[in-house]
C-alpha cells in the first residue's frame, strides 16, 4: 500500500492513537441522518449519509484503519494466557470433533479467542454470524489480529443475503443461544444449519449463557452440525422424549406439552464439545451496583392509565387504545408508565416525554448507555436529546454523543466501557435480558459499574424488576397478581 493511499501520521501520535483517530474519521463520514427524499411522485423519511464524501476519501481513511490496526498487531497484540490456553484446547477439540462451544463469560474475549482458533486450525475463508450491532467491533478485532485468512461478518437478519456466494471452511456462531427456540427451529437456527450443511466448515458457538431458559435450548443449536451428540434425533420431539421432562401447561383453556423443562443429561452430552470460562477465572472484580430512580408521570397519562384499566378501551377521534385481553392490558400499560403507547391501527405516540427529560436532567455532562425497550421510547429520547444522542457504538466510543440501544439487540455481543453508567429508560420482560444487558461495561480494569432504572412512581416496572431479578421472566400470571396494585 502507498503512503498516498492512507493518512499520515499526526507527529506524536502513536499507532493506537492514529488506529482511534481514523476510526473517528469514519464515524463521522458514516454519519447519517433521517431526510425527507423524493421518491416518485411523494416524499419518504430515508437514512441517507449526513455529509457528501468522496470515493478516494472514503477509501483512503479504510486503508488506514487497516493499515495502523496491522502495524499495531506486528507490535504485539497479545492473547492473555487463558485464551491461549483455550485456543489450543478449542483447536484440539474442532480438529477431532468438527465443532467447539466457547462458553464464555461477558467481556472474558471470546471474540478474539474464536479468531485466534481459526487461525491455530489453518482456516482460509471464515464467515462470522452475529448481531448487527456488534460488527464493527468484531471488524476492528480482526483488523488487530491480521490473520491470513479472510473473513465475512454479517447479522443473522442479512445472512441470506450472503448464503451461496462463498465457500467457508470455518463459521463462528456469535450469541448462539439465540437459536435455541422450542419446540421448533427459529428461522435463523435453519438458516445457520442451511450454510453448515452447503458448506461442511469447522463450527465455533459462541455464548455467555448457552441456556438462559431451558437445557433443552442446546439442541437447535447443534442440530445442524454433523458432529454433535443429538445427531441420530431427527427432530426436537424424539430428542425430547429422551432429554425433556414434558409438561402440561395450560393457554387460553387449552392445555399444550411444555417443552421449557431440560433434563441436566443434555449438558453431560455437550461436556466433551464444550470449553466454559467465567469472569472470576479470567480475574475480573469488578461489581455491579444498581440504584432505582422514581419520577412522576404527567397526570393527564396517570389519568389514561386509570381509564384503560377500568373500561379497556380509549376511544380517540382517531385512533383506538385496546387492552380486551390480560395480555393486551399488560403490554399498554407497560408502555404508557414510560410515556408511550401503541394503537390498534400499528401507529405508535410519545404521550409523555417525563422519563426522558429526568434522565437528560439528572445525567447531563455524564457519558451514558440508555436502554430502552419499545421503539417509540427512542423517538421521546431523540426529541429530549437530540443531537446528543447516537445509536452507533463507533460514533458513541468516539464522540461526546450518549448512546441508545433497544434491549433485546443491545444486550449481547457490545461493549459499553466508555460509558459511565448505564441508564434504563424501561426494563424488559425477560430475565435474560436484565442480566445480559447489565454486564455491558464490565471490563477487567473496571472494578465498580453503576446501572440507574429509571421507574415511573406507582408503575408497573418495579413488579417486572422483582421477577427478573430472580431470574425469572414476567409473564402475564405475574400481571394478573400484581393488577389489583397497580
């Protein structure tokens, strides 16, 4: 590569330093923003790029991220020696069975280590399944590695998109609990098991939390690797007479088998394809301290709020608010004690903008990660915080902006270090989500991360706190209970 083709080192500027410095400058060329554009005979909000960059430019600050990340790796990226560790029993484990699980503990690398395997093993061509949140930084591991193999990364919503145009020797499975549904395969678990099948690569899984709900989640997980250990069970159903201590559940006067009860037989299974490293092994200290805030809504929303629980319906000159069911009741009023709702024609409002001015008043001059649950919870954040706030990592990490992230996709495979605290705008149903998403800044340096829940006062989100925090999910049985309260 020549010297025109990348930027110059700024005098005194380390490697890192330029690495950062260009990462920066693509942030800001990537920066976008929603613009009303022509389409036809009307005008359509779109995502377009904020400023008009050209080719030569755009191409020159990507050869220099790669460029300075290169020289940064020849200088002594080094693994710790628990990773190598792993590395070598990962590259035993695939080379005789075709496939290892990393269960790896939040922030302990498995990223990195899952690189560094396909590296040890001689991969060629590695395609790298995650979240789309989380590419970029896998990206910039890679480019720090510089290892002679190529790679593809790509969120599993675009993986059709990618699915027959190459060949992969190996595939890194990232959040791989996340195809574990029951009783039937997820689209995206048949979609992974499709490319395996074409492709007959080495497989890497990836997770935190192999199973967050049931052991029985192991299975679509691995069904599609010839190697695992469930292989001569053709479908969950024969691998659950087995495996699964089958229940009877009832929904809506019905009664169906419940699958959710995994017998702890799947997890002896899997020990022989399975490398599990915890944060304490790997020296973390760091504690997770968690403060609750109140405020009070506006009181015209308390006064919806009463009305929908008596009459379950609001009737507006244009719109309609329905809660005819338990489980219709729950959702609006999960919505509305955080200052939204979401009609019966699809149309979603801000009907309060409270919690979102509390957090940008008790927080302002602090750089935080503000979780939210409902997409309209982000439209009541951007008009409070405007340009302070950015849903891109590369622009959160370096820049003065806030970051906002939905919970369920920014619960795994980021990491919010930068930030100094974590702020929750509402709190999710499920308890995976409440431990996964809490742990986003840890790091090994780090020794005390501090996460605020912002409640909305006599709401329902300390009920739902309760049982997640107990690591159980809040259903609609919880709500029934905790009705007569609220």
């Amino acid at each position: 590569m020549e010297s025109k083709d990348i930027i110059e080192r700024v005098i005194g500027y380390s490697d890192k330093e330029m690495y950062e410095y260009c990462l920066l400058l693509d942030s800001v060329i990537n920066a976008t923003i929603i613009k009303d554009v022509k389409v036809g005979n009307k005008k359509e909000k779109m995502e377009v790029f904020k400023y008009d960059t050209d080719k030569d430019t755009k191409n020159r600050i990507s050869n220099s991220i790669k460029h300075y990340a290169k020289l940064m790796g020849e200088k002594g990226l080094s693994f710790r020696d628990y990773q190598l560790d792993i590395i070598d029993r990962g590259s035993e484990c695939i080379n005789k069975h075709g496939f290892v699980y990393l269960a790896m503990e939040v922030r302990t690398g498995k990223t990195l280590t899952s690189l560094g395997i396909c590296r040890k093993i001689g991969s060629k061509s590695v395609l790298f399944v995650t979240k789309k949140k989380a590419i970029s930084s896998i990206e910039n591991d890679y480019a720090l590695l510089s290892p002679s193999y190529s790679i593809d990364v790509i969120n599993y919503e675009s993986l059709h998109t990618i699915a027959g145009t190459k060949n992969w020797d190996a595939i890194i499975i990232d959040e791989a609990h996340s195809l574990g549904a029951l009783p039937k395969p997820s689209a995206r678990a048949i979609a992974v098991a499709d490319i395996i099948k074409k492709n007959k690569p080495k497989v890497i899984l990836l997770s935190g939390t192999p199973t967050p709900e049931s052991y029985g989640q192991m299975y679509h997980q691995v069904y599609g690797i010839p190697g695992n250990p469930f292989k001569e069970y053709k479908t969950f159903y024969k691998f659950a007479a087995d495996y699964v201590d089958v229940k009877q559940k009832k929904v809506n006067s019905m009664f169906i088998n419940d699958y959710s009860h995994g017998k702890e037989s799947i997890l002896n299974e899997m020990k022989p394809y399975t490398i599990s490293y915890t944060q304490q092994e790997a020296g973390f200290e760091s504690k997770i301290k968690e403060e609750i805030l109140y405020c009070s809504l506006k009181p015209s929303t308390y006064n919806m709020i009463k009305r929908l629980k008596n009459d379950l319906v609001i009737q507006g000159k244009e719109e309609v608010i329905l809660a005819d069911t338990s489980v219709k009741l729950m959702t609006k009023l999960h919505q509305m004690y955080s200052g939204t709702v979401k009609f019966e024609s699809g149309k979603s409002m801000v009907i309060d903008t409270t919690k979102a001015e509390f957090i940008k008043e008790n927080f302002e001059g602090c750089k935080i990660g503000i979780f939210y649950k409902f997409k309209e919870e982000y439209e009541a954040l951007k008009q409070v915080f405007g340009d302070e706030l950015t849903t891109e990592l590369d622009e959160f990490n370096n820049s003065w902006k806030n970051i906002a992230l939905q919970i369920v996709s920014g619960r795994e495979g980021i990491s919010l270090r930068l930030a100094e605290y974590l702020v929750y705008y509402n709190i999710d149903f499920s308890a995976t989500s409440y431990w996964q998403s809490r742990d986003r800044m840890t790091t090994k340096e780090r020794k005390e991360n501090t996460i605020y829940w912002v409640f909305s006062k006599d709401g329902i989100e300390d009920k739902i706190y309760k049982a997640v925090s107990d690591k159980k999910d809040y259903t609609v049985n919880h709500f029934k209970k905790d009705l007569l309260s609220l």
